[in-house]
C-alpha cells in the first residue's frame, strides 16, 4: 500500500516527513544549522532543502542521509525550483538566482 507523504521544513533546523495516511513522523532529517525556509522533490527518493544557514543540502530519502550540500550563496536560501531533472535552481536574500547541476 503506498500511502502520501508531507515534507516541512522548520526554524527548529529539521525536516519532518509526515505520513498523510495516519499523521504520524515518519522521519526527521537534520543537518542545516539554521532555520529551513523552502523544499523541492527532487525525485521520489531526493529532497532538496534551503537555509538560513546560506547552504542547499541535497537528501537521499531512502537511508536520510544528506548526499550533498552546495555552498555559493552570502545570504538565505528562500525557494527552490527544480528546472529539468537534474538542474535545480535557488532564490536567495542575497538578491541572486543560483543554477545548480546536482
């Protein structure tokens, strides 16, 4: 039975994967050093997740681990756009707009 998933992201530094079905964390995912402003699905098994904390990190949903972190931007990451399947792009407060290959 597949069931649906909700992924939220908190000034508590987590991520949170909820489960739809029964409204129960599923999973916790940690990493960033500060509060977490924005989420993009990668695929079904990636997340990518921006920060305060000025970094990206890429997450592997299926073992939590956080595969990857890209670094570039002075300011806070607030919204993620995946462009083609493997081209992510990132909004930041410091005025720019990065493209990432991931």
């Amino acid at each position: 039975m597949e069931f649906k998933q909700l992924r939220i992201g908190s000034r508590d530094l987590t991520i949170k994967i909820w489960n739809l079905n029964n409204s129960e964390c599923i999973n916790t995912l940690k990493g960033h050093t500060d509060s977490v402003y924005c989420l993009q699905l990668i695929d079904k098994n990636t997340l990518a997740s921006g920060s305060r904390d000025l970094t990206i990190k890429i997450w592997n949903l299926n073992n939590s681990e956080c595969i990857n972190t890209l670094k570039g931007h002075t300011d806070s990451v607030y919204c993620l756009q995946l462009i083609e399947k493997n081209t992510l792009a990132s909004g930041s407060y410091d005025h720019s707009i990065k493209i990432w290959k991931i």
